[in-house]
C-alpha cells in the first residue's frame, strides 16, 4: 500500500509540473502575440484605473470644500453659542485664606497654648500659618496649597470640639485628618464620575479626579473647570453628531496631569496622556489629553473639541486669575528650594512667602549644621529664585526623647 501510494504521489507531481509548463507557454504566446508582458498589462491596468479615481476623488473633494466653506462659519458659531447656552455652572475662584469661626474668644487662648506651643505644634504638623487677631470669633487659616487648609481646618474643629488641644493630641488629629481627606478625594472622585455619567473608569484615575477638587489652575477650581469642560465638549459632540459619552470622558480628565502626587517635568497635557494611556482609557481619549495643548499631533475630532472647550471655559470673564497663579507657583519654588537640602524633612512658605519655615531631622543635622543649613537655602533662593522683598528662612530642629514604661 505505501508503494502504491508513493507511485501515485509521483504521478500527481508529474502532470502538475506538465501542468505550469503548458501555463507558461501559453502566457509566453501571448505575451509574443500582443508584444507586452503580463506584468506590465497588470500595472497599466492598476495606473490606469488610479488614475481614474483620483479624479473622481479631487473633484468631490472640491465639491464638498466648497459646501463647507459657505457654511463653516455659520455652522461654528451656531454650535459654539448653543454650548455656552446650555451649560451654566458656578464660577469659583481660589483664594488663600479660609475663616474658622469659634464660638467665643475664650478658645483663642486654648488654641495659642501656653507660650504659644499650640500654634506652634500645629503650623509645624499642618504647614499652614495661623493667625490669630482682634477679629472677633474667627481665626484665619493662612497657606496657598487648599487640601494643607482644609487639613488645618477640619483638624481645629475635631480639637476644639474635643477639648483636648496639647502638642501630642494635635499631631494625633492631624494625622487622622490626612486620612480622612484620602477618603474625600476618593468619595469626590467616585461622585463626579456618577454625576457626568461616566463608567468604567480605573480606580486610579477616580482618585486623580477627586484630588482636582483640591487644586486650582489660574484661580479657577480644576474640578469645576473640567466638569464644565466635559459638559460642554459632549453638547459639540452631540451637535457634531460625535460619539457623546467619549467626549464627555476626555473633558473631564483633559487636566488630570495638572494633580500629580509627585513632581513632573513633564507637561501637564503629555503627563495626563500618560496615565490614560497606561490606565486603557480610548485612543481617542488619549489623544485629546495629549493634543489639547499642541502638544502632540491630532488624530481625531474629539481631540479639537476638548480645545475649544477647555478655551470656552477658561474664556468666561473672571473665570482665571493669572496672577494668583504665578504667586502659587513662586511659593511651591520656595518649599522645592528648601526640600532640595539632605535633611530637610518638610519645608512651609509662610506669610505669603515672606517666611519660609523648614523642618530638619534631628538624627542627620546638628544644632551648628542647622545654622548652615539656614545659610545655604537663603543663598540658593537669592540666587535662583525671583520674589519681591525679603524672605526669612528659619530652620527648626526638634530633639525628641522617647521611652515607653511597662
């Protein structure tokens, strides 16, 4: 049987070579008869036929061209007004003083402490100036960064409820307080996504969205601002006739690379194009993110969408405040001049950058390092920074002792 089979293989091989032979002969007559290869019969047939349809193809394309330009304008304009029409959100704007009211004046005095070791305990855990003064039932929380204040401010309410307000007790509240505002910006972020409609987004990116409630970009809230850029580029979507529910997504992160926990050189655009990309989000979601800016070429409609309304938005009279901005930012130099030296453990610009108070680790630097350490980021700031006036930096060094009896 295998012989019989293998004879039969051989056979079947045979006739198919005889088979392409006779093929090829007969092309190769052809080929003689009409004095052109098969080869440049197909690429005529294809130049030809390219040809044919380019044709067709630019004069639809100036047909269409010339359509839209008479109605392009119109068109815009009609979209654009019917958008700022539709959506109306409040407008808020940042500052850097909140207001804690107490009760009676009586509780000033609890709060400063004994030779003011309250206050000063709770500056240094906080990083946020108070200030206390004639203004009756009310103490001022001074700092430009939000979440340091509302720390500060949530912390004196649980103390002042509480009764008990001594050094220890004030670091305790603190520090529970941080937590606390953890689980806000969780809880803000989970809110905001259910509001605008949005599912599937990564955890990760709802915590990124909540902490936006927290921060602020020319004066105006970053959350506030990135809800009414998702509303806003959902109705171009709708009247474009455009996929809704991805534009609404790319509004509201547009400026999630405006929020990270750790300093970037990177741009905000190609940070956030960043972190959808790495949390799956839609290429076309990624691409607004990175493009809203110019950044990085567009390779969809949603992506001049999200510009336009993130422009509309930032566009509405007192909506920004510039130089709130560069103020901010003159103060994070300051605290980033400070964190710079080893040893430093955490750094506060306070009294509107007057002051820069910065806190040392008692095991990496000496009371003598600690005067040098003074020395050194006053220099740094004279000769790297620009500020009006003077600053004063006060360096503060803590020895802390510690036994537990059992």
């Amino acid at each position: 049987q295998i012989a019989d089979y293998a004879k039969k293989h051989e056979i079947l091989e045979r006739k198919q070579q005889e088979l392409d032979k006779a093929t090829a002969q007969k092309v190769e007559m052809l080929e003689k008869i009409a004095n052109y290869s098969a080869e440049d019969a197909r690429n005529e047939l294809v130049e030809a036929m390219k040809s044919e349809a380019k044709t067709r193809a630019q004069a639809h394309v100036q047909s269409i061209m010339e359509e839209a330009n008479l109605n392009a304008k119109q068109e815009a304009k009609k979209i654009v007004i019917q958008t700022i029409q539709r959506i109306g959100t409040e407008q808020a704007i940042e500052n850097s003083v909140s207001v804690f009211n107490i009760e009676s004046d009586e509780v000033k005095g609890r709060i400063i402490g004994r030779e003011g070791r309250n206050i000063r305990a709770l500056e240094a855990a906080t990083g946020v100036e108070i200030i206390v003064d004639d203004t009756p039932e009310a103490i001022l929380l001074s700092c430009f960064d939000p979440v340091r204040r509302e720390i500060a401010r949530l912390s004196l309410h649980r103390l002042v409820t509480d009764g008990r307000i001594h050094p220890a007790r004030i670091e305790e509240v603190v520090e529970k307080t941080k937590k606390h505002i953890e689980e806000e910006i969780i809880e803000v972020g989970k809110r905001t996504v259910i509001d605008l409609g949005i599912h599937g987004l990564h955890p990760e990116l709802v915590k990124i969205v909540g902490r936006m409630k927290f921060r602020s970009s020319y004066g105006q809230n970053l959350l506030q601002h990135s809800r009414e850029v998702a509303n806003i580029a959902a109705t171009m979507a709708a009247e474009l006739g455009l996929n809704v529910k991805l534009a609404k997504r790319a509004g509201l992160l547009h400026d999630i690379g405006k929020v990270p926990e750790q300093e970037s050189e990177l741009p905000h655009a190609l940070l956030g194009m960043q972190w959808a990309e790495k949390f799956g989000e839609n290429a076309e979601v990624v691409n607004a993110i990175g493009a809203h800016h110019d950044e990085v070429e567009m390779t969809s409609l949603l992506s001049p969408i999200i510009q336009v309304a993130d422009a509309i938005s930032g566009a509405r009279p007192g909506a920004r405040r510039q130089v709130l901005e560069s103020y901010i930012q003159r103060l994070k130099d300051l605290e980033a001049a400070a964190l710079s030296f080893d040893g430093v453990s955490s750094a506060y610009a306070i009294q509107a950058g007057r002051e820069l108070r910065v806190m040392v680790e008692s095991g990496k630097v000496s009371d003598d390092k600690s005067a040098q350490l003074s020395y050194d980021i006053s220099e740094k700031i004279q000769n790297e920074l620009t500020y009006p006036g003077q600053v004063r930096v006060t360096v503060i060094r803590e020895t802390r002792s510690v036994n537990i009896a059992r």
